[in-house]
C-alpha cells in the first residue's frame, strides 16, 4: 500500500490508566492511530480498547497473539468487538493459526457490519540481534528470519507484517506493494535505543518502504508529547495533521 494518510502510531505502553489517558487525551486530534500493548491491555483490561475507539482513535491492539487456532480465533472476536482497527498475530504460530484469525476478524466484521480490522504478522522481535535469533534455534540470521516467516504470513492471509526498519527494503520488494508493513523501534538520531536491538529513525523507515511507523516512549516519556510528536513528523518530512 502507499504511505498512511497518518503513518504515525503512538505507542502507550503504560501501566496507568490515568496517565495514559490523560495523554491520549493531549494527542487527541494529533494523531490518527494509538497502540496498545500487553503492558497496558493486562493492567486495564479490553475496555481500554473501547475506551480510546470512542476517544476518536483507531486502536492498534498489539498483543502479538500465539495460541492454538481456536483460541486465537475467539481473542480476535473480542478484539474486533472491543473496536480494534488493527491486530498482531505472531507468524511462528503457524499457518493454520494465522488463517484462523483472519477468518475470525473477517466473521466478526461482518457479523457486526464493521470494518475489518488489518491483522499483521509478527515476525522477529526487534529487541533480538542476530545472536539471539541463533540462541533460539532459528536458522539464519534475522533479516533472513524476518522475510521467511513474513512471506509464510502473508501466503495465509495476513495483510502485513511488523518488522525493522533494517529489513523493510527487502520485505517490500518480496513481498510487494499491496503489503502492510508497520515499522516499531522508531528512534530520533541521537536518541536512546532502550531495549530495541534494530531501530532506525523516522526517515529511514519511510524511505525503506514502512507504510506506518511506531513511536512510544519518545513522544509519550516527553514532558511535552505534541511538541515530541510533531519533532517526529518533522524528522519523517511529515506535516502536521489538518
């Protein structure tokens, strides 16, 4: 696909609900899409889903789900009626797994007469390098991981994958432009990595071929998260939303 008429997503990985709330509150209408991740999805619960949908936000649920196909298929249910826009699945779970919550995201949909949510493939983590990814007993280095498990990922239905910023040319020339990809471990130069192990900033992910960009702890550990957010667009040669 081309670039997110918003390609920014906030990240609010927080354990707090009045403090993440309280920032999506000052982000509201600077940014189209907010993430929630298992960090705050298992302190506050799903209605923080419902909560933020009805906030105007379009609510990435990042819970990177691996089970077995029933159960997978019956979290994506509640996801979607909890008003997810989009989900992560982890690739490694398997084909069968994958088709399962494609078909629950589209079965809920269109039971309840919503959009289907996009339902993207986790490939390898970006906290893990090389070395970790031969400790676990994959072959290959990442990058290599990362194209071969995206590509099982889209063959079972996945709209896109989640990836680096490092292996984002190479997925978008295998696997096309039709394809999702959304980029984490977003970093301004000169800023700390934290516990990303492949990050880049935010012109080299939109240039390497990431449809959106993730972004947490820069824009919402800043004193200010708007002047923070629009730094970033600044530095992805973004404007500002309308």
């Amino acid at each position: 696909m081309a670039v997110a008429p918003d390609p920014i997503i906030v990240a609010l990985d927080l354990d707090g609900r009045e403090r993440l709330l309280r920032i999506a509150e000052t982000l509201r209408g600077e940014v189209e899409t907010v993430k929630i991740g298992l960090e705050a999805y298992t302190h506050m619960g799903p209605e923080i889903l419902m909560a933020l949908t009805e906030m105007g936000f379009q609510v990435f649920a990042d819970l990177k789900l691996n089970d077995i196909p029933n159960t997978v298929s019956g979290a994506v249910k509640g996801l979607v009626q909890k008003g997810a826009g989009m989900l992560t699945v982890h690739v490694s779970g398997g084909r069968r797994m994958m088709e399962a919550a494609v078909g629950a995201a589209k079965g809920e949909s269109d039971r309840l007469g919503v959009t289907m949510p996009l339902v993207l493939g986790v490939t390898v983590l970006t906290s893990l390098d090389d070395a970790a990814v031969a400790e676990i007993g994959w072959s290959g280095n990442a990058a290599d991981t990362v194209l071969s498990l995206a590509g099982l990922g889209l063959e079972s239905g996945l709209q896109g994958v989640v990836a680096s910023a490092r292996e984002a040319a190479d997925l978008r020339a295998s696997l096309g432009t039709q394809a999702v990809i959304v980029t984490p471990g977003i970093r301004l130069q000169g800023g700390g990595h934290q516990d990303q192990a492949r990050t880049a900033s935010p012109a080299e992910a939109l240039g390497a071929g990431a449809d959106y960009l993730v972004v947490g702890r820069p824009v919402t550990a800043s004193a200010d998260p708007v002047a923070a957010l629009h730094e970033i667009r600044t530095a992805a040669g973004l404007r500002g939303r309308a």
